[in-house]
C-alpha cells in the first residue's frame, strides 16, 4: 500500500511517497524533491511520520551540502588568507556543512580541513574572509586572547565589521518569529524598494 503527501523541511516542500514493504527497517532515498521511503508493515503511523521528517532533513541536507561544495573557490580563498598568516597554516580542502549551529566554522590543524557554516555561502565575501581567518587563526591561539583577536584583525581588517554582522544574522534569526508582523515586512524590504511613508 502506497501512501504521498508532501511535507515541509527547512523551507523545501517535498513529496514523499511511503511504501509498506516487507522490510526490517524504515529507508529513504531522495530523487529530485521527492523522498521516497520503504517501511515495514508494523511501524506505527506516529513513528513512521517522525523518521520519516528525520531521514528527509538528513537527505535534504546532504544533498545541499553537495551542492554547494560542488565549486573550489572556497578552498581558494582559504589558502589566499592562510598566506597572510605569519606561519602559514596548512589549508587541504573547505566543507561547507549544514550540521553546524551553534558556531560559523572550525578549523582541524591536523587534516587542514575549514568546516564552515553552509549559511556563510550566501553572505557578503568580506564575512566569510573573517571567519576564515578567525578559524585559522585558531591554529596560532587556541583561545580569544588579546593576541588572538590582533592577529585576526591584522590578517582580516574587516573582522569587526563582519563580526557585527554575524551577530545582527544571529539575533535576526532567533527573534524573526517573535517580531510581530508590521516589523519583519519592515525587515524583509529590500533596500531599492520604496513605499510611501
């Protein structure tokens, strides 16, 4: 018995098409937008509904992860800035990932690899220099010293400015649903829009 609607994961509407099947476990592969799931007879529908929307985020974000790394530009970047480093620290490849929320990038000394926030993509190359550079300079400092923030200010003049940024995305993100509705269509104006006062 097959079973579609469509759902809703981080802003990307899907079709999902669920088969019961004689299967031991619940599986899913996306093709397009459509998730398509083959579970066992026996599973609850409340189960089933819950790893359903888990294995479509999974999916979801592993297939813009993908996307977005599928360019080199990133990796090109990152080295250009390790080269300002008095001590170059070594730069093998960039990810941009989507399993990052708490923090915009981290940097592994012993891979080279810069993990950042798939988020950062979108945002003004001046941000995602910073970050950059904060993330390797974490190679030289471990912690937020004052010799840390020197060094990344002196590597990347824009560090503040980006910082201040990044806290404005971050406020904006976590307020957005609590403003009430006259202010986020303020918000979502675009700068060349003009509407009578």
């Amino acid at each position: 018995m097959a079973d579609s609607r469509s759902i809703t994961i981080d802003g990307t509407t899907v079709t999902v098409h669920i088969e019961r099947k004689r299967v031991k476990n619940i599986n899913a592969r996306l093709d397009g937008l459509t998730v398509r799931v083959s579970a066992p007879h026996a599973t609850p529908r409340g189960e089933l509904d819950r790893t359903v929307r888990e294995l479509a985020r999974t999916l979801l974000r592993r297939a813009r992860v993908a996307q977005v790394n599928h360019r080199e530009e990133a990796l090109a970047l990152a080295r250009r800035i390790a080269r300002r480093f008095p001590d170059p620290p070594a730069v093998r490849r960039v990810l941009f990932v989507t399993n990052q929320r708490t923090q915009w990038g981290s940097y592994s000394p012993t891979t080279g690899t810069v993990r950042l926030n798939a988020a950062l993509r979108q945002m003004p190359r001046w941000v995602l220099e910073a970050v950059v550079t904060h993330e390797l300079a974490h190679a030289v400092h471990l912690n937020h010293t004052d010799e840390f923030w020197e060094l990344v200010r002196r590597v990347c003049p824009s560090t503040d400015r980006a910082n201040a940024f990044l806290e404005g995305v971050t406020w904006l993100s976590s307020s957005w649903e609590r403003l009430p509705p006259v202010e986020r269509s303020l918000l979502s104006l675009s700068p060349d829009e003009d509407e009578p006062p």
